[in-house]
C-alpha cells in the first residue's frame, strides 16, 4: 500500500524528473563522446583519452569533500546557515587542499597522458568548481537555471570534442577549450547561487560536531563509492596496454542515463523527506522508497532484459567488431542492474547514519577488490566486472538488514519483492520472445537493434504509466 498523497507523489516525480534532465544532457554528450571517439580513434588514443576521465572522476571525489552528498541531507536554511557559519580560514583550508589535489592530479596524469599541466590543473579545478555549485543550488530547486546552463554546456562539450579532432587532435588542445567553457559555467551558477542565498531565510537549528561528522561519513561514503565504480579501471589502466584497457572500458562502462535516473529518485526522494516537516515517520520514508523502487523497476528491468538479450547486436552498430571482444565483459557487469532501480542508502542518509553507510561501502571495496585477482585467473577481464557484481549484492544485503533494524520494519516489507517479481517475469517473456522472433527473420543487426529498442521502450512506458497511475 502506499502511503503518499496524489499531490506528494507528483511533486517527487517533478523533482525526480527535473534533476534527471539537468544530469541527462551532460551524459548525452559524454555518450556521443564516447561512441564518436570509439570510432574515429585507435584504440591506444581512445584508451588514453578515456584513463584521463577516470583519473579525473577519482580525483574529484577526493576534491569535493562529500559536499554533493552531505548537502542532500539539509534544506535550503540549513545550508545558508551553514555557509554563513564557515569563517574565512575553512574557505582558505579548502582553496589549499583544492590547489594540492590538483597538484597531485596534475603530476599523475602527465605520467599516463601527457596533458599539459596547466590545463590538466586549470581543467581539474573548474570541473571541481562546477560539481560543487551544481550539487548546492539542487537544494535551493533551481532545476530550471540548471537545466539551461548544463544544456548550452553539453552542446559546447560536443562541439568540441568534434572541431579538435578535425583540426588536429590533441587532448591539450581539447581540455584547454573545455576549462574556458566550464569557468563561464561556474560564473554563471556562482552568480545564481549567490541570488539563491540573499532570498533564503536561515534556520539556524543544529549542531556543529554532528554536522561535521556527518559530513566527514558522507565525505568517506563519497569517495568509497567513486573508488568502487573506478578502483579496476583506475588499477588496470596502469597495467594494460592503452589498447586492451579501452576494451575494458567498454565493456564495463555505466549503462548510459540509468546512474542519472537512480541519482535523480534518489535526490529527490531525500529532497522530499528531509525539506517535509518534522512528522515524517518511518512508514512514510519507506514509502516514499518503495514508490520510488516501484517506478524503476519499471524502466530498469526491460533495459536490462533488453541490454542482455541484444549484447551482440549493440556492440556491433556502436561500437563496430572493434570491440566485440568487450561483450563478455559487458554481460557480467550488467547482472548487478536489478539492484539499481532501489536506492539503498536513502532512509539511512536522511537519518545520518554516516558511519552505517561507510562500513557497507568499504565491505563492497574490500570484497570487489579481494575477488578481483582471483576472478581474473579464473575467467579473465569479464571475471573483473563479476567481482564487482558480487560485492554489489552483499552490500545491498548489509544496507536492507540495518535499515530494517533503523526504521523497526521487516526486511520484507522494504522490498517490493512481489511487484518486482511480475515486473521482470513480464520483461523476461516480451523482450525474449521478441528477441527469438527478430533472429528468425534475417534482419541486420541495426535492425535488430533498433527494433528490440523500440520494443523495451513501449513495454518500459506501459509499466510506468501502470505504476504512477496505481501509486
């Protein structure tokens, strides 16, 4: 049964949608990117672009401090209040450790990329900026600001990207185009920040040491997760020849707008129990959890029924035979999509169980990384992706098990396990039965693709409108 209100729930579906839309465009770019650069590229270039990113990834999670995630935590008063808190010496602290981590960056990724180190710098500290002032101005709701800016932003990036490689590709080059329109982006979010913070009241209610402790827990979970999504990326990179690492990379990568569309629920969900007032009980965050859980699913376990089925045929037409030899890797890596569509964290966040959340991320890095040699000598690099797959689940188990103890609920009851159950029986039965029908009639793998696309899409969009109208 669900708890929320008709008026709740659409509110949760704008906030989810809006914050989905103002990460979409950036990731659209980056998809382009991606399949533009497989092509045009020799896979040792291609390799060497694509470490560069996962250096940077690593090394931001290290420079923002937690920000993008503590801040989730606090409405738009209490983050005034916090800022107005801040002396002149934290600023100085952090525009210190900001300028070393950029230094340290800067120094590693010359050592595998050759990028020059002003822009490597300049790049790293813009891009650093930009994540910050994004991830404040969510809870201020200035989706529509966002939006705009991270449109005209993602344009910039793909013409970019294309004017380089026709001129003359160099990664200098592109990165130096690339800091000059991320600085006119932080200008422009600081500009709407500080509009943001005059119209603000303050609520001045909390307390010091728990806030930094808090902050320090989400700082830890931040970077344990970004080292998680990166940690055999960034470990093969050094050991792999460029070539071979960009095998890997694409067969391992992120299923394109599924993290943004879980990051988006997932936001808004803690936007919507932690800015309501204080009544919110324990049913009601659960609710507002598994309504969540239940719209996902909805899209996830098509995707993933789709993505498994047509592996093949998706490699081929985005990739070419170039990197057929990824497709093992990619059937692995995306067992673990099932889990995405329930935001595991969330009641556990709101409630500031920051040290709760850091003992389940560090046992999913102790496990992926112990699994992760001797998965390799057994099944090679689709036995890397499967360790992370493993280490996946049992930390969703430890997740479930303390929030049941949390909230005082059982276990069974934060999983919409039978919902979910019809959801994946019904996308095994279309999506397979569509795909067996499709090989049968000799069509090209384009065609093949396209139309098993076309058919998750439908089928995605009927369980989602089933699910919203149902609540």
């Amino acid at each position: 049964m669900n708890n929320l209100q008709p008026v709740e729930n659409k509110a949760l579906l704008k906030s989810s949608t809006f914050i989905f839309l103002i990460r979409f465009f950036p990731t659209l770019a980056t998809l382009l990117v991606m399949i533009f650069f497989s092509r045009a590229l020799p896979e040792g270039e291609y390799g060497i672009y694509q470490s560069f990113w996962v250096y940077q990834f690593v090394f931001a999670a290290v420079a923002t401090i937690g920000i993008p995630v503590a801040s989730l935590s606090y409405n738009a008063g209490q983050l005034v209040s916090l800022f107005q808190w801040l002396q002149r010496k934290h600023w100085l602290r952090y525009s210190i450790f900001l300028l070393l981590v950029s230094i340290v960056f800067t120094v590693f990724q010359f050592t595998q990329t050759s990028i020059q180190p002003l822009v490597a710098a300049l790049f790293f500290i813009s891009y650093t900026l930009s994540l910050l002032l994004e991830s404040v101005l969510l809870i201020f709701k200035k989706f529509r600001r966002l939006l705009w800016v991270n449109l005209v932003y993602s344009s910039l990036f793909v013409f970019a990207h294309v004017v380089v490689w026709q001129q003359h590709f160099s990664l200098s080059h592109l990165f130096a185009c690339l800091s000059l329109f991320l600085f006119v982006k932080c200008v422009l979010l600081s500009f709407t920040l500080g509009v943001a913070f005059k119209s603000t009241e303050t609520t001045p209610s909390f307390n010091t040491n728990e806030v930094s402790k808090h902050w320090f827990n989400m700082y830890l979970y931040d970077l344990s997760q970004m080292l998680f999504k990166y940690i055999d990326k960034f470990i093969l990179s050094l050991f792999l020849s460029s070539s071979l690492f960009a095998i890997y990379f694409n067969g391992s990568i992120d299923i394109p707008f599924l993290p943004i569309l879980l990051g988006a629920a997932t936001s808004a969900a803690l936007l919507h129990i932690t800015q309501a007032d204080t009544s919110v009980t324990a049913s009601k965050e659960v609710a507002t959890i598994l309504y969540t859980s239940k719209v996902l699913s909805c899209i996830v376990f098509p995707l993933f029924l789709f993505l498994l089925l047509f592996r093949y045929e998706l490699f081929e037409v985005v990739f070419t035979n170039r990197y057929i030899a990824a497709v093992p890797i990619f059937a692995w890596s995306i067992v673990v999509l099932p889990l995405r569509c329930y935001g595991f964290t969330a009641i556990l966040q709101k409630r500031q169980q920051g040290t709760l959340i850091n003992k389940g991320a560090i046992l999913d890095l102790v496990v992926a990384v112990a699994l992760m040699y001797p998965m390799y000598r057994w099944m090679g690099l689709p036995g890397v992706a499967l360790s992370f797959v493993i280490s996946t689940y049992v930390q969703a188990g430890y997740y479930l098990f303390h929030t049941a103890r949390l909230v005082q609920q059982p276990l069974q009851s934060l999983v919409p396990l039978a919902f979910w159950g019809k959801q994946l029986f019904l996308s095994f039965v279309v999506i397979g039965i569509s795909y067996f029908s499709l090989m049968q009639l000799g069509l090209a793998s384009w065609q093949v693709l396209l139309s098993g696309l076309v058919i998750a899409f439908v089928l995605s969009g009927i369980q989602l409108v089933a699910a919203i109208r149902k609540g």
